[in-house]
C-alpha cells in the first residue's frame, strides 16, 4: 500500500456530517457555500475534498454560478421548459416523474477540492441544494477527505 492510499484510507475515518436543508418551493435552488465552508473550518481541514451528497431522488446539488440570481432562474426555467411537470409519457403514479427526470440530469453528488482551508472554487462559484419536489425538508451529507492524514499519521507515530 502506497502512502497515498494510505492517506484516503485514513481519511475516510472523518465522521460524515448530515444538514437539514429547509426548501419553500416545489423547484427551488439554495446556495450552500457557506454551510461546506463551514464544515470544512470545524473540522480544520486544510488540503483536501468535500464530497456532498444528496440522499433524495428528487433533490439533487450542483455547483454553478452564485453572483448573478438570473442564472438561477434561468437554469430551473430550461429545466422545467426540458422535463414538465406534466407530460402524457409519465407511468409514476405520484405525479412527480419530472423532478425524477431533473436529478437524473443534475446529479446527486460533487467533489469540491479544498486548499489552505478554503473552497476551490471559480470566482462566480457556488454550490447548491437543488429541489425539484418541495417543499421539503431535506438532508445534505458532507464527508472531507483529507489529503494530509497520512503524513500527520505517520508523524506521530
């Protein structure tokens, strides 16, 4: 086993953190930047990844622009102009086959790198919970992966 297997062996030991995230429409995409920034400080990580996960099947996360608001709407008006709410193909008989459809596209997962204790991210980047089937309260599971586990490891030992 190498050193850096080693590190993601070790890392994985981190404890996964789960958010409730509150939505208040039934499509609806909620900046979570600063809830990741601060899992990422309580948990003193400083070179790393965040992998966040969405355990619902019809919420998904996304990282995307967070400096103008018009891309959000823009981005949940192409999403429901794509997948409608009610379209005559549906067989799922809880009358939310699109919101299926839209974390299908989405996904339900992202990998952000984290250096120096801070979120890799482009200037106009954030990271959102997206609902298609809200309002809801739903979970956001947060694991760090810490790439200097190792070397702390073995230093102490």
């Amino acid at each position: 086993m190498t050193t850096r297997d080693f590190s993601i062996i070790t890392a994985m030991q981190q404890p996964l953190t789960t958010h409730t995230v509150s939505t208040t429409e039934r499509s609806q995409l909620l900046d979570v930047t600063d809830l990741v920034r601060r899992v990422v400080r309580e948990q003193r990580l400083l070179d790393g990844m965040a992998i966040l996960y969405v355990p619902h099947t019809t919420a998904a996360v996304t990282i995307n622009e967070n400096a103008d608001p018009d891309v959000l709407h823009d981005l949940l008006a192409k999403l429901n102009s794509l997948v409608p709410k009610n379209e005559s193909g549906y067989r799922h008989s809880e009358g939310n086959s699109d919101s299926h459809v839209k974390t299908s596209l989405v996904g339900n997962s992202a990998i952000v790198l984290v250096e120096r204790g801070a979120l890799v991210l482009g200037q106009w980047q954030g990271i959102f919970f997206c609902e298609f089937d809200g309002p809801r309260q739903r979970q956001l599971l947060v694991r760090l992966v810490d790439f200097n586990a190792a070397s702390r490891t073995a230093g102490s030992s």
